[in-house]
C-alpha cells in the first residue's frame, strides 16, 4: 500500500462514483420525537404519537383489550397508557385517522408484505420459550439468490444451530418452515423467534440440532383461489430447483426424507401439506398450523394408497385453534385423512388465527421432528 | 418415535402453552390494498396510499426533486407518478398532514431507530456497484447477545465473504463499520448494501475478502455533546470487552491490529476515529465518512508522538461531502491531523450527508483496505 505523508486531495471521486449534483437532502434521521413504546416498572405500557393535525388516533393491540382511544395534549402528541399487558410478542399498530400505521417510535417492526404492524415483546419472568434466554445460541443466515424457475431476485433465510459451527463433520436435518399470507421469510425470525424457540428446545435437550430453511412464501403474483394454486405451485418449483439444491450444497445438511421436514402455517401451511404430501420421496414430517388446508384433489396421490403414505410418513401434524376462521377448513382436512386411512396428529387448541398459537404449535411439533 | 394410527385429540395443550383466553383478533394480514411503489417500464415511479380522511399528503423521495404532491381520486387513494427517477437506492416517505410514515405498501423499510422511511431500489443497466450481480455471494449472519459489559441484550451483524465457507483454513481480516445515529446494526446491509459492495469488489479482485461487523452504535441513552460522548465510551466497552472477544472466538478472523479496521458514517465516524486513534494497537486502519469528527482532546493521544501513530497507522481515511452540514467540523478535523504531522487521507467529494455517498465511499475505500 502507498501511504502518502498527507493527501490533502480536495477532488471529486472517480466521474462513476459522483454523487449526483441535484440530490435533494434525505429525509433527515433523527431521534424519535417522542418515546413510545414505554414500558413501566408496574408492566402498563405507555404508547404516544406525535401527530396535530389528526383528528382521531387510537392504539390496536393484540393483547387482551388491546384497543384504546389515544387522546392529544397541547403539543399535538397523542397517547394513551394501558395494562398492565402479560408477558408475549405482541402486534400492535396506530390507527391514524382510519390509516394503520406502525409506530414510528419503535424500530421492531412485523415483516410483512404490507407492513403496518409494530412489534411489542415483553418478556416472561421465568423466561417464555419464545423469549431469548441464557443458552448457546445458533445464527440466522440472510441470502439473496436469483432462483432459475421463478425468474428473480428472491431472499431466504436460515437458521443453523448452536452446534453447527462446532461440530463440523455432522450434518444436520433440515426444517423448511414457512410463514403465511401477509408474511416474508424474515416473519418467522423476527416475529415468530423461531430462532430462539429452537435455541430454548435444544438447550433442554427436548428438540434435536436442526437446520431451518425459511423462504418467501410469495412465489407468483395473484389473488384469490385460482392464484392461490399458481402460487403453490411456483412456489414448489422454487423450494425443489433452487432452494433445496442450494441449501444441500452450501449447508451440512442430511438430505434423504427421513432428514426433512415441511411446515408452514396458513398459505404456507397450504404449500407444507400440498407439496409434503406429494412429496413424501423427500419428506417425511409434515405439518399444517391453521392451515389453508389443500383439497381432496390437490393430495390424491398420497389418499390413492395409504399403506404407502403411512410407510413413507413419520409424522403428519396438523394444529388448528377453537377461534380460527379456518377451522372447519382444517376440520375437514382431518376428516378426509381419517376417512382414507391416513395416519396423523391432530390437535385442536385454544386461539385464533395468530402469531402466539404460532409459536406455540412450533415449541409443541419441534420436539417430535427427526427422532 | 411413537405413531398412533389417529390422534383426534381435541385437547388443549398442554397448560404453559394455552393461548389467553381472551386473546383478541391479530391486527389482520391482508394484500395491500394499493400497489405502492410501482415501477413503469420507461423509469417512472407511481406512489399510493389509501388515505380517505387526510387532507393532504406529499411524497418526500431522496432523489433530485423528489418531493411532490399527492392529489385524492374518489376511493381515497392519493397518488402521484414521478421520474423518471434515475437508478440507486433511495429513500421516500409519506407526509400524512405533517405526520412522515413509510409506505405501507411497501416491505422494504429502512432500519432505522425511529422508522419512517421506505426504501425505493432501482437497480442499474449495467448494474451498480451496490446492486446485486450474479457474482459469488457472501452471507450476513446476525446474531443476539447479551452486553455483559452494558447489561442488556443487543443485536449484531455480520457479513462473511463468498470465500469463507468454503476456505475453512483460512482467516480473514475484519473490518468494523458503524452506521449514523438515526440507524441501526441492520442499516449497512439492508439500506447501505455494504453486502453487495463487497461482493462486487471481491468478485472484480479489487478487495480482498473481509470479513465486516455491525454493531449497533446505540449503546447508552441520552443526547446533546455529553450524551454522544457517553455513548462513545459505552460504545467503546461493548466492542472491546463483548464484540471483539465473542468475533475472534466466533469467526475465523486474524486478530492483530493490521488485519483490523473501523470506520463509520456519522456518529459512527466519530466513534471510529474516536476509538481507533486511541487504539492503534488494536486498529491500524481507520476510517470516517461525514464524520462527527473527533475533538482535539478526543485524539490527544495520537497526536503527542507523530512518529509513532505514523507507524502504526495504515490508513487513515476521511471523506466528507461539499454540501454536508459537517464538512466544517471534517475540515477542522484534517486541518488538526496535518498540523500535528498525522498522515491521512482527505476526500472532498460532491454529495451531502446521505448514504448515496456513504456507498461511494464504501466502494472507494474497501480496495484500499488490508494490503
């Protein structure tokens, strides 16, 4: 390296480097004009939103009696205090107005296609099994890859766990784990801490090491039934030709189907039960939470001979809460595997079509994968 | 494993893992309701938002005049079609009555400490140094761990080139590179594309590969002078009692300080100059773009004997915009260095205090690295 005694170089970069001469200032960062999310010794919560010229602004919070009018002060600044909120991963957002909006005071935000929710985490005493603890900790992996079938630039992550890095002449199963309609790949880590689930599962030695695999869910653009299906089957393409064959090259995973499992909740518990159960040369768990749960036809290959599927099968799990708007649709699934002999775990439970049954569905199924 | 041929098992789980009772309904995923940004095929750029009650709304985009008025059609969407807008990673916002919010439409969000900023991503033809190329990719890898020397759980980022998954005898060097105050650990990659960056460098053979730490520059509370430098020293702790340890045991790096580097943007130019000029037995390469440059007595150590901070440092690199709000306290900065006879290096570039230079900067100073 040439180290030149001062290179007092008032010049410009390289001409291809130039910063273009009209840019406009950015929007300028800056520390939040107010504090909100604010948690209090006594466990209330106080949220506050700087906004004069709203008329109406109120706080939408997943936890019980969650939602709350905010009221303004002389300086324009809504808030409200509420609680004291139980320990868990909350959604919540501002509704401004009738426009829902995340709170701008607070940097954890709910991935999502259409991000509209902020996130509130408050930790157990003892620690959830959601919650980070004291344990070795495995690492989340972001890629970006262009998958060949579907044409584009794509993301993923993966979550390795805390042994991987040590044990370098094991390999691992490997859990594709996929998040719902509203999702993206990064949901299931920053939302779901699935992450830390499994960091809490292992250090109990109640799950074993796995490897999980989560991609975008969102493989074709469309709406409705018909685009539901064209998505599945997008997104199948992606997970056999370009996601899998990756993940089997670049990550010290075992790859026959007793190593592999498939589990999404909602759209992706549709996509884990359509392409799992026509699938079962390369996996052998299966699992559906609220699942927007496949047809009759979208499965008759694995109805067709139920010896075979149950050879196959190590475990298929389905997960569905009292309060879920899909629950018939489940309800049905399971009737039909039961009517065709198919062997399967049901297990209905308490909660609606949300994030905290999520989590507990995967601190539940994670345990029983790979033994 | 145990395989009951049916499990209808309409039981709750087990206690720890019911959902509350009384849980209410998620704030709901759902599709955008508009299409929001939308790149047409000539370059220009629509935005939308459904926002029926406000009575004004204006979009505020990075790019050069890129701010414009929104106008309401008579469902309640506001919009505007700009450009076209030339290629790069630009930030935009929402102003919603006076109130800055992200698109909703939009998941790519700057991570930011008070998020209100989508990120608007054009890629080049030919492609940018910034944009993802169909290259070898390294991976970014976050972590969680708990500060023992700041007493509370923190975030972590880092990215290891292509090579080092499979160069498994091999140890790189590792560049620490701090984001500005309004960021966070996540900010470089997601916004900065320092990935990316590297990326392209190493694949042109124009930068060896490294391997770079994100920290979150975060790391007391409170603001004005006394708080940053408060920050400084907390921030200081964290990275030589927790980071630098837990990298080195973690990573394959080389630790002597001529395979280390610090640089940041902003408030993190200042702690990287800050930091590095009082550890040159740590650092040999340091680096600030559009610092908030160091005081005098900030740096007195390495100014008392020219000679040996000469010999130590490998580079001392400083960038700084002509239409920055800083380029005064940068020029002082350099004015100080040669007064005391510190070898350096002084780039005046176009460009304000914003990450399109930052980026330019990054690209400029990462082939210069490690040699």
């Amino acid at each position: 390296m040439k180290r030149p005694l001062y290179t007092f170089a008032p010049l410009l970069l390289a001409a291809g480097l130039a910063a273009p001469a009209a840019e406009a200032p950015a929007p300028r960062s800056r520390p939040p004009a107010v504090v909100s999310p604010e948690l209090q010794a006594d466990g209330h919560v106080a949220f506050r939103l700087q906004a004069p010229k709203a008329s109406e602004v109120v706080l939408n919070g997943q936890w019980p009696d969650g939602r709350a009018p905010m009221a303004k002060d002389a300086s324009g600044v809504w808030s409200v205090t509420v609680g004291p909120v139980e320990p868990g991963v909350w959604e919540y957002n501002f509704q401004v107005d009738g426009l829902s909006m995340i709170d701008p005071g607070n940097p954890a935000i709910k991935p999502m296609r259409a991000p509209r929710t902020s996130i509130l985490h408050l930790p157990g005493n003892p620690p959830l099994i959601h919650d980070f603890q004291d344990v070795p900790h495995g690492v989340v992996r972001q890629h970006t890859y262009r998958s060949k079938s579907l044409g584009r630039l794509r993301e993923l992550a993966v979550y390795t766990p805390p042994s991987y890095d040590q044990q370098r002449d094991t390999r691992f199963p490997a859990l594709y784990l996929q998040h719902g309609s509203g999702d993206n790949q990064a949901t299931w880590v920053v939302h779901g801490k699935a992450h830390w689930i499994l960091d809490n599962l292992i250090a109990q030695g109640r799950a074993r090491p796995m490897v999980v695999v989560m991609m975008d869910g969102h493989a074709a653009i469309g709406g409705g039934p018909a685009g539901f299906q064209d998505n599945t089957a997008a997104f199948q393409r992606d997970l056999l030709e370009d996601v899998m064959p990756f993940v089997e090259a670049s990550y010290r995973v075992k790859a026959d189907a007793a190593s592999r499992g498939i589990v999404g909740l909602s759209m992706g518990g549709g996509q884990s039960l359509t392409i799992g159960l026509n699938h079962l040369e390369r996996f052998a768990w299966v699992g559906g939470f609220s699942a927007s749960a496949p047809s009759k036809d979208a499965v008759a290959a694995a109805l067709e001979d139920p010896a075979a599927t149950n050879q196959k099968l190590k475990l298929l799990w389905i997960g569905c809460g009292k309060n879920d708007f899909l629950l018939q649709r489940n309800q049905a699934f399971v009737a039909l595997l039961a009517d065709n002999n198919i062997r399967h775990e049901w297990q209905l439970t308490d909660g609606a079509h949300s994030w905290p049954v999520w989590r507990k569905y995967l601190a539940e199924l994670a345990p029983k994968l790979f033994r």
